[in-house]
C-alpha cells in the first residue's frame, strides 16, 4: 500500500491537524482561502479579548480536523460513507465560511446590500468548481442540502454541526473564556446516524446540554460583549458614512476594492463574477488601513468614529431589558449637536439604540435529536429528564443604548 | 517586613499551593490530617474512571489553596478581614472533611451507625484544639456557623463554597470527564460580600450557572455512574455482611481498627475520645485488604461479594425513571436461591433495588444571591433572564435495580 | 463492514482510550491485570507530590493508547504491520509491567530476593498464554526481543519505548511538575521504520532532546527527590527488618501472602507457578496495612520505621557530590543508642548512606537513531549540531546521607 | 484601606491579567500603546502557524502580568522594593517593545536604516514622559541599565527576564509548539536576588536548563523555520524594491505613513519628534495593504514578490551546514534571467543565500548566576553538574538559499 501523503499543521488546540494532499490541499492553496487568513473570526472582539485574533482560515482548517474525526467515527459505527462522499463533506465544511468578508456583520448592511456571506460562499464554491473541473459537485449540494443524506450536510450546519463545534472551542480559547470550552472530542463520540439523519445517543444527553449552555455563555458574555457590540455598531457605521461620502463624491483615501464597493450598490441581483473576483481582494486589511487615513480626513463624523475605533477610545453603551426612551436618545443627540456644532443626522452617527437577541436552541428549525434506547428518535427537549433544556428554547431580548462618554 | 516562611506543594491543578506556617502547618503534619492521605476522594470511582484515585488530603490542600484565593479577592474589594478570621477561615476549610472515613457514605451505615462525618469533623477540631490549646476556636465557630460573620461559613459550606468549588474541578480533572471543568478563578472573582452575607456580582450569572450545570452533570455521569453506585452498594453490603459474621462470633480477618467497629455498634450516643482515637486509624487500606483476605473466607455472601469489587467483576445494573416491580426482584432473587443454595435472605445481599435523586441547586437551604446593579440582593433564579436555573432547582429521581449476571 | 466493538476509558491524559474488543479486553478484565489498580505507580513519591497516585493499571492502559498511535503512525508512512503483529505488541506493551509488586524497587531486595520485575512479568505473561490458548505466544517473543522485526520491540523497550513516553508524560501531569512534560503526539509523528529499526526523521532531533532533557529533569527533582528517596530506603528497610522478625519467629500481624514472602526466601531458582499466584495477591494494600499495624508492635525498629512512613515523619536526608565520611554516620550511629538504648546493628537501620546515578541517554544499550536526509542512519548524539547531547551520555552520581531529625 | 481600583484582562495563558489603575492604565489607553494592537509578535510565522496571530499588545500586558508575579514573589523573599520602584519596573517591561515596527527584522534594514527597536522604544518613552510630567523619568532609568539596583533591569532585560520568560511561553502557546511551553511559575518561583543582581536558588538549575533548551528548540523550529525565514527575507526585499522605486519618483499605492519612510531616508542621526509621531501611525496594516496593491503593480519585482506573500506562494528554501556555492546562486539567476527577461539585478531579488545563527545561552553578556547552598553566586554552567549547559553557549551558524520554484 502506497503511504496516504499528507501535509501536517500545528493547532494550539488540536494539535496536528493532517491535510490530505490532492483537492482539498490545493483549495487550501487558492488565494481565495488564503484570503482567509486576513479575516478575523472575530472581529473585533479582540478589542475585548486581546487573545481573540484568531483567523477565519484557522477556523476553516480546524472544521476540516473534526470533519475528519466525525466521519471516521460514524464509520467505526457502522454508517457507510464511501470515499467521495468524505471529500465532498471535508470541501464543504472547509468553504462553507469563505464568502465572509471583513467584520461580516457589520459589511453585510454596508459593502454589499442585503447579500448574506452563506450565498457569497456558494458563489465561490462554484467558480472554484468551475475551475477545479467539477470536482466540488458533490460538495456543493451537500452544503446546499440538496443531497439525499441529509446527516452529512447536518454535519456541516445543523444545531450540532462541525462549524459550530469548532468556534466554541477556538473562540473560547482564544478569548480565554474557558466556560465556553466544550469537549468536541465528547461530542464526536456521541453522534450517531438513524435513516441518514445525525441523532445523538443516549448518554449524549448532558453534553450536549452542557453544549448549549457553554454557546449562550459565549453569546451573552463574549460575541454580545457591550464592547464588542458598541465597535461593530461603529464599523458598521463607519462604512455607511463613506458610503454616504462617495456617493457625494467627495474623495477617500482606501484600497481599490474597498473604493468600488464604497462606490457602487451591490445586491443579489447585479452580483457579477467580476465582483466576486473584487469582493475576494476585500480583506480586514483594507477596513482598519482606510479607517486609519480617514482619521485624519475632514468629515467630522467619518473621522471621529475612525478614531474612535483605531485609538480603543469608545462611547458607553448600557444594556438592559427594558427598552430605553426615545426621550434620552433625543437628550444626549441634542448635547452632542450643542457641543459639536454638528447636525441632528450626523449626530445619530454617535447616538442610537438597538436590541440583541439570541436564542440558544431553536428546535423548530431542525433541532437535536436523541435516540433512545429502544431506537426511536426525540428531540433532545423531551428526552431530557429537566426542564433545564427546554429553558434554552425561550429566546431572550435585550435593549441597548449607545453615546459619547461627556468630556471630562 | 520578615518575609511570610512557606511551604510549597506542587498541584497538578492550581501549581503550587503555599501551606503558611504555624498551626494550619502543624495541623497539616498531625497523623489525624497524615491519615487523608489513604482515603479516596471517590471511593471506588476509580473502577470507572481509572485516574480518580486523588485523595481528601489533596482536596483539603486544594480547598486551603482557592479559600487563600477568595479572602484575598474579598479583601482587594475592600471587605475587612482580620488575619484572625483569615486564619480561622482557612483552618476550618482545611479540616471540614477530616471526619470522612473510608469509602464514607457506604460506611455511615455500617461501620458507624448513623454518626455523620460532619459530626466526626467537629470531634476531630475540637480533639485538636485541646492539643493546640485552643488556637481552633474561632475555626469552629466558623465551621459550625455559629460566628456571627455568615459569609466566612458560606465560603466553608454553602451552595457556592470553596468545598464545592475545589472537588468539582479536581474531580473533573481527575476522571478526565472535562466537560465537569469549572473556571474556580472566575468564580472567585464574582464573589462580593453584603452585609456580611456571601453574594455574587451581577456579571456572575453565566458563570454560577455554568457552575449548576458541571454539577448536575458530574453527578448524573460520575457520581452516579451506574458502576461506582453499584461498586458502592456492594461495599456496604460486604461492612454489613462482616458486621452480621463478627456478631455471630465467627472469626474475621481484619485489621484491628476496622475488627473493632465490625464487633462493636458505634451511634452519637456513645461516640468517645478513644473511639476516635480508633476510628483515625481506619482508611481505605483496612477495607481493602480485609477484602482481599475474604476472598477466600467460607462465607459464601462475604467471599463472593468481596471477590467482585477486588477483581472489578461487578453485577449487572439497571437505571431508570420507573420504579422496578417486585416481581422481576423477586424473580432474580429465586434464580439465585436455586443457582447456588443459598437462602432467601443470603441472595439478597446481590439482588436488590434503590433510587437515586439529585437536585442542582436547593435554594431553599440558603442559596446563591446575586448584588444586582442596584445593590439588592436576588436569589440567583429570579436575576436570571432565563427559565434555565429555575428548572435546576427541581430535584430527578431515579431507580435502579442491580442482580448478578447471568453465568456465561 | 463490521463495526469494530470496542470500550472507550477516560483518561486526563489522551482523552478517550479505546480498548479493542477481544484477547486484550479479556486480558484486562484478568485479576493479574486488575491487580495493577492496587499498584502505585511512583511508590511513595506521593509523599512529596499528593497528586501522584496513579496507578500501574493506568500506565499500561495509556501504555496500550499510544502504541496504537505509534502502529497506525507508522503504517500511514508505509510500514507494513500485520493485524497478529499489532496485536501482539499491543498485548507486549500492556503487560510489560505486570509482574511488577508493591513499592517495586524496594521489594526487589526484600519480598524477593533479586527476582527482577521483567522476569515476573514474563512468568505472567506465560501463564496467562497457558490460559489464553497461546494467544501471547508472538506478544512474549516481541516482548523478549526474539522476534526478527526488532522495531516492535524497540516500540515496547527501548531508548524511546511507548513505556517511558507514556510514564514521564503521566508521572510529570500527576505530580504537577510541568517541566517533565513531553509531546508524546510528536514523539509518535517523528518516528520511522527503517530495516525494520526503529528511527527518527531528521527533524525530530530537537524532540528528541526535548525528550531526554525532561527525562534527566524528572530523575533529578522527581524520581530522585530526596523525600521520596528516604521513603523507599525506609520501606526496603521495614521489609528488612519484617523479614528478620519472621526467621526469628516473631510473630506479625501480615496479609496471607506478605506472610508468605516475609517466612520464605524466594529466589529466580524457586520461583514456582504456586509461588506466582501468591505473587499476584500481594500489592500496596498489603505493605501499607501491615505497616499501620506495626506501628503498635513491640519491636523498636519496626514500630518506628512503620510510624516515620505513616505519619509522613521522614528522617534527615542530605545530598551532594561528594561522599559521606564514615566519621559522621558512626556519629550518629552512636548518639542514636544513647538516645534510645538500642544496638548499633539496629541504629544502622535508621542511620545509612548510599549513592544515586543517572544518565540521560545512553546509547551504548541501542541508542536512538536518526534517519539522515540521505537516509543513512546515525545516532543522534552524532547527528546533532550541539554538544548538548553527548552532555547527556555522561552519568551522574551523587552520595546522601539519612539519620533521624534531633529531637526538638 | 481603600481597595485597590483596577481593571480586568482575560488572557488564554495566564487567566485574568489585572491592570493597576493609574499611570499604567493610562499608558495602555495612550493611541501609542493600543498601536501595538496592530502588529503581529511574530512577524508572517503565521504562515507556517496559523495560530501565531498575536500581538505585541498581548505580549507586553503578559510581561506586565508576569513582572507583577516576580515582584510580589521577591518581596515575599524578603527583598525590598518600593511601591514607585515597583510602579517603574511595572512601566519598564510594558514599554520595553514599544518601539517595534511592523515586521520588525525586516523593517529595521528598509523602513529605516539602522535604528533599532530599543532606541525608538527610549523615544517614545521619552515623549510619553513628557505628556505624563515625569511619571516616567525611574521606569527609564530602569529601561536603559543605569538605576543602582541591577536587579530591576536584569528583569526587564536579561539573559532570563520577563520579556522572555512571556514571549517563549506565549509564542509555544499560539502556535501550538508545546514543546517549547516553559512553567513560567516555576521560573519566578526561583528567582532571588543577592546584592542587587538577580540570582536563581539552587533547585532552579533544572528549571533554568530547561528554559534554555526550550529557547533553542523555539529558535530552530519556529523562528527560524524556514518558511518564516524566506517569508521575512521576501518582506524585506518588497520594502527594499518599494523605496528604490520610490526614489526613482515611480508613484506607489500606501498609507501616507508608510508613503513618508519610503521616500525619506531616516537614521538614527534624523529622528526627530515628527518622524516619531508619523512612525507611530506605522503597522502591519500599512504593510500588507500596500502588498495587496503592488500585487497589480507594472514593476515584475515589486509585483511578484508581493503575490508571493499575500498568496502565500513562496519560493524554494534550503538550509544547511556548509555554505552554498556561488556557482549555484548564479544559476539559479540566469534562469530567472531567461525565463522572465529581467536584469541580473531583478533576479537577485528572487535568489539569495544567507546565513542563520542561534546561541542558547551567552555568558558573555551576563548569563545567569545560581546562588548556592553557602551563599556563593557562581555562572549556572559551571553550577550544574553537567556538560549539557556548557554546550548551550556554543553558537550555531547554518546557511540557506533561496530561489523560485521552477514552474510546474
């Protein structure tokens, strides 16, 4: 037998994590994943967290490591998954993220107009299909769901699937937010195929409560962090008002990619290959380097919230449950207009409110099912011998306001 | 300034644990504390999970270690502590389990007869501080909760103390079962102090609940793992097997310690100082090794019973919700009976059935009070936002049955 | 295909362990194997270090994990392995330090009289292929080095053997002392089969060193600690004496078996199957058991020999280069009958010095080979680019001395 | 007493990093400090790690955190230091890197010409001194070697100081290079200080020979990994390409601050305050973003090496004792010569030789002195009982080429 050739990459938290040469490693090799390694899973969380500057490239490849375990588990279990079946679900869990672009959430309103990073992911995967002559058919209706065994795209995005499991742990590593570990080993271990759908067994039952538990932590006390919060609301809002400046015309110092999409409207309906091919020159390199040079730029508002930002000087943002009144946001627009001598628009650049939410177990869209000991399927709310789990099901809504710190 | 003289120990867990000198470290070298040492922190947990074989002396050192932890963070809050109180707090964490003895809840009802090991613990102190001329005064108070500071007590023995807080993570840790990790740093930077009373800040939520549910999950897949229940259930049985042989007069291999609480019917009534004296010479060795010798003895119950704990061959076991009907009992029992002549009452020493119940968080018994935003203090279900910590206040009970396998 | 069935362990350490069904399942199950849970690992060296209370069973059980790891390392590079060849060295491996006793180095010159641990281990293994069928025969020729494919030998006893890989990682992670801390998933990765020889890629030089640099690190402040050093002279020194008693006809309270050592002198020449079932009663329980008892015994140098390990009372231990004149030990020889009335002969068992040594590598015994970039084979102390590996080829001795702390 | 206000940092290694409020938090607030935010401490390493993505942010609150530790263990010691000595040290190592560049090897031969890190650190330092009136003026004493307690400098620059003792654990950490992990806690549990120079106790020898090969191993297999090698040669060049087109009046897409250090040649002898404040604004985001657009610049050098980085399409690199010939070098030229039509020139920006050369322990320049068991202070290599320190001090020099793939 001829030796499986591979090509080995350290991972602080798997440690070696083994690319199979062939596809997968020239995917690996293409500048638009290599672009990856200029985006930060976390935005700028890192603000926070300054352990957070993990890639989404890092995530992508420690995806493809429990992809790896996962599928060789099932096999051990009996489940049947020949071999272009495993590419296939490795390509697809390795590309399913490769359409975000920088600070995702925030570019999502801004850059582009409503095109979601799941369809930027597909529109890649299909000119890399073009390109690797095919051989992402299968990769790419299994992300789709589109194929019939539906576990293995549950695998790559289900309530317990691989992309999941893999950035609790890194982000929760990386943030040393060490509640938010979980044991993917555990977890991998558990998982199990009935009638081609992905159940859990029996004894799964308390780690994947313990799963749930550890993604609300991270969602309460670390991606919905005040801080966080508050610089994604900046960014987002950074980038609308150069939007809003180039559309006046007025001049920008930024990267060339960054400028077209500054320029021009982008939706689902005029997504052309060749803006795909700028949107894949779109790096956080080209937000932070243009925030940079607009903090010295003439507009107030673009300048300022630049500043903000590249200097960590940020305004206050309080949450609570209770929704604030639009009393005390007029209150503090109208210092501002009075302090700054700027507009009631401009002003609402700094001033605003909003709501976060976050749901940690939504089992009306394809939940967790548990297989029970006489092999029947539930869902993991009703097997569960608490309430505890059904708790998690209640989505949780919470107000925030933001403004500038008074001058002090 | 003289420098603080110390002792170092080296701890798989927190690093090195500082012992200060004086009496916590005379207290440390008595034979008493030395006897910790041979006892088991998990009893036969170690027929599960093959790492569990930490003792109480680490986790009483480890207790020591995170209590230093928690006054030292009490303290930079601005909580006053004398260096009394600090060293009163820590002696009574040091010496809470002092009172446990081998294989601890099989032997409450055997080798002793209902005289808990709290109770025991005080005997000890109070021995010791006749022999340390009373520097253990303030350390009893405290750990009887007579002091009238509560939250020095609370951290000794409550629903969030430093007890719970050392054995969760270095069970956790000991078994491998990582999903049982608690963050005992974060925990300890939550903890506030309110009219003398132990409360937790308001950003401390997640993290009691993340808390909550290690607990309840290392109780329902370590605790209660159905092998250490039953390894436990057998043991008693085994004490009280011997208990029944030494009455009748037969001749018993046995240490002298453990041949004088099989003859002799210890209650609180006729608890005294040489009684204690005898019981501080019994540990895990005499109970093993009285085994390893009633291997061979003729009593059919004793030998067979002491053969399947030392050569881990352990009966069949059964867990459920619904309670076993006596029938399917009764009808192991006859099989028995038949299979090896023995009698009724004899078969059921390996026939039996139980419950099993555990509740993550009883509020009722002093529970966990979050300061909220506003300095009031909330029990923890009504600050959360969640139905989550509420449905871990009601308490899961389950049954099980236990019988021998069938000969293969 | 047929699921393989297997038994998944928890282990701090790797994670999960997987016991492959079949011969090595069964073989674990064997009361020779379930022995080794009564074994300490590191003897008494949690005396010094409280969480090292691992046991043998634990060693040969991760043992058994990393050799898994290693043969399918090694077949991914292209090494042929037959199934009865991974079996064997599987089943090598897990029993290769079955037939150590309690305390080992101290019985070796005291329950036994110079039987060495591997021939014990080799009279286990064949009685257990007696009752196995002959389902040890290739795992025994592996073992004893007679199998013509010497890399699997070298796997199981060699200079960087699954033995001391798995020993040094675990023994570094229970006392704590992460310095003795080893990659074992690199280890593993950096090994190659070269004329069915064990060999190292060229980049596994630093590994390598790595790798001897802890183990020197372990010896020095670990296995040769000065605490744990006295312990052992004191347990050889109690077992000594117990012997001594018994050919006198001094009656002691024992276990059956270590009764049966203590009356008979067993050498390699009478070392009768009978002789082994006895053996395989005899652990840790019954060394610590009987030593509790002699606490109270009449004799002088049992009871106080018993009474410094049980209580943790040690001794004065000094080390240093030079050694000890004879002056100062016939001091306090002398100044100990004075003390207590006792012979000199007596006092010398309290009193004594001795030597320690250690060498890091040594490669005259089978040194550990690197495979150039030009697949020549050299050894590493050759290889190399430093002197820092020859450094460790040079053994190191030192003298201490140990006499009873004055009283105070 | 009034508790001590201070600010909380969660840190994957360390746990929490508490940040004394004050000068200190207000230096970390300064826009020169959050600068550091922004450039990688390991330069493009993660390229080969993709974990390596922290920052000299991190690093410095890390030493910040770790000095804090050493402090408070040498005053437990009984050494004295004063609350603004400890404030000066504290300040010290926070700003010890503060002069750094982006790609800071590279940028030290091209961005500027000659001025190193420490000097531009004093510059800031200085400046900073100024805005905070003087709360500097000890920490810089400290800094530059010149206040009369050696031992302060020593910590913040030594052959064993915290600078170190942070960056080989941290840099093991994040890219997943165990082997090079070091038990900082041990380190600072070691230190002492005799006559005002720090010293290592006894027992440290091993913990110090330990560091020391760790260091080398991280230097072999990590910093100078080859790929980071060629990846900082190519940056290097790039920069070097950039400026002489820029002296040439060839227009180049970058920031302005990156524009200005392109154009003008700037020596130790023209720093001014200016220049500072315009290197303030300078990090890796400039860097890569100029790459990102010379990718589609008309000059074949500066385009291709700057695809070469971004895409991570690097060259061919080999590494070896003996140097390469030159008859090689130009070969490998006149096929690049050929196959592009470039000048000779050109293509000596694509092929290169160099040397690499890495020594664990300098005692030259103040090694590292143990203090023995009768208070002598003596250079740890002669203290140690071994020849392996010894050869730690040799140097090893290996040299490497560089050429481009040939196409495939």
């Amino acid at each position: 037998m001829q030796p499986h050739k591979t090509t080995i990459i350290n991972d602080p938290i798997y440690g070696f994590i083994t690319i199979p040469n062939g596809v997968i490693f020239n995917l690996i090799q293409h500048p638009y994943f290599q672009r990856l390694r200029r985006i930060s899973q976390m935005g700028l969380s890192y603000l926070v967290y300054p352990g957070a500057h993990h890639t989404r490239f890092h995530h992508a490849v420690g995806c493809l490591h429990i992809m790896q375990k996962a599928l060789e588990t099932l096999r051990n279990k009996g489940v049947a998954i020949s071999n272009e079946e495993e590419e296939a679900t490795l390509i697809a869990i390795l590309l399913h993220d490769i359409g975000h672009g920088p600070f995702s959430h925030a570019m999502e309103h801004s850059i582009v107009d409503g095109v979601h990073h799941e369809l930027i992911s597909l529109y890649f995967m299909e000119a890399l299909n073009a390109e690797f002559n095919g051989s992402l058919t299968l990769a790419i209706k299994i992300f789709k769901g589109s194929y019939e065994r539906a576990f293995l795209n549950q695998l790559v995005s289900g309530q317990l699937d691989m992309d999941r499991t893999d950035y609790l742990k890194r982000d929760s590593f990386y943030t040393g937010m060490a509640e938010g570990n979980i044991n993917t080993e555990r977890i991998i271990a558990m998982l199990c195929v009935k009638d081609d759908n992905l159940v859990v067994s029996p004894k799964g039952i308390y780690t994947v409560e313990k799963f749930l538990v550890a993604r609300r932590l991270m969602y309460w006390t670390v991606y919905l962090h005040k801080t966080s919060l508050v610089a994604e609301q900046l960014i987002t809002r950074v980038l609308k008002r150069a939007k809003e400046l180039s559309h006046k015309g007025i001049s920008l110092p930024a990267s060339s990619a960054l400028l077209y999409f500054l320029k021009n409207k982008i939706t689902k309906g005029n997504f052309t290959p060749e803006i795909l091919e700028t949107f894949s020159k779109l790096d956080d390199y080209d937000i932070i380097s243009a925030m940079k040079e607009w903090c010295e730029h003439d507009d107030f508002v673009l300048r300022e919230l630049s500043k903000c930002i590249i200097n960590r000087d940020l305004p206050k943002v309080k949450i609570r449950k209770k929704a604030f009144a639009k009393a005390k946001l007029d209150k503090q627009k109208a210092a501002l207009v009075e302090r700054f001598g700027i507009s009631e628009y401009e002003a609402s650049y700094f001033v605003f409110t909003g709501t976060i939410s976050n749901q940690a177990y939504n089992y009306t869209h394809g939940g967790i099912n548990i297989l029970t000991d006489n092999y029947k399927v539930v869902d993991i709310v009703k097997a569960s011998d608490q309430l505890s789990l059904k708790s998690l099901t209640k989505a949780v809504v919470k107000n925030y306001i933001c403004y500038p710190k008074p001058k002090g």
